[in-house]
C-alpha cells in the first residue's frame, strides 16, 4: 500500500453568499448565491447572440449597479443543454473564465443566462466547489473580498 506523505489541501469555507470577481470580464464585487445543488456557474447576461463563429453577449442588465453596456466577446465557447430552477431544460452558451473568490483564482466553465428575474445575477455551482471550498450555510459573506491597494507615486 502506498501513503502519500503531502498534505491535503485545505478547503475553505464559504456562506450561502459571496462576493466573486471575474477580472477577465471586467466585473468586480458581484453577491453570488452559492448553491450546491446547481452544477455549473451561472452568470446573469442578455444579447447573447452568435456571428460567424463569435459569441456576443452584455453582463448584467441596466438595472443593476455594476451594468455598464460594454459588450464581451468570446471565439472559444460551447453550448450546452442545462436544467434551470424551474426543471426546464434550455441550451446555453458556455464559456471559461477566471473566478475570484477571496485569494482563490479559478478557471472555471460558467453557463451564460437571463437570471433577470433572480435576486442574484451570479449562481456557484458545485463543479466550481468541488475540492476547494466547504459550504456553511449559516454564514453569509464569510470569505472577505481582496481589495487591491493603490500603488504609491514615488
């Protein structure tokens, strides 16, 4: 029998809320629900289109706080057929991108969708959890952001 000698990596532990980041997309301090019961990530956006093999899309929508009109584009996605809250199966673009939470840096494969009617625009699947992070329902909030600090004129 062999015996690994490495320590386990320690997970962390989340809230059923927390702030993410996706600092290729330009979105900072963003609640996102975790919700161990979805599978992949999903992120809140609208004009989603495809054009000779290019995926188009806004994050967000105008009502909320950190919408800013400025439109993503992406020549590597998927799409995918995923089951919503409400049971139904729809086709989703997916696509991979780097997510913030606390000091951890994932690269993560995130389902594109209209979450306008949902309180949060960001939903943590447990594909994204998995091995990294133990959630405490109790907790909100628990991992706190990373504030980058301002460099120093000299």
């Amino acid at each position: 029998m062999i015996f690994s000698m490495s320590t386990p990596k320690q997970k962390l532990t989340i809230g059923r809320r927390e702030v993410v980041d996706f600092p290729e997309l330009g979105l900072y301090g963003i609640v996102a629900k975790v919700d161990t019961g979805a599978y992949t990530t999903a992120l809140h956006c609208h004009d989603i289109r495809e054009e000779n093999g290019v995926l188009y899309f806004k994050l967000l929508d105008p009502s909320h706080p950190e919408y800013n009109e400025q439109e993503q584009h992406f020549s590597e996605f998927t799409q995918k057929e995923i089951k919503n809250s409400f049971g139904e199966v729809e086709k989703r673009y997916i696509i991979k991108t780097l997510v913030k939470i606390g000091r951890k840096r994932i690269k993560s494969v995130i389902s594109l969708t209209h979450r306008g009617n949902m309180r949060y625009p960001v939903l943590i699947g447990r594909k994204l959890l998995k091995n990294r992070f133990i959630v405490d329902v109790s907790l909100l909030n628990n991992i706190p952001p990373v504030i980058k600090k301002k460099k120093k004129n000299s």
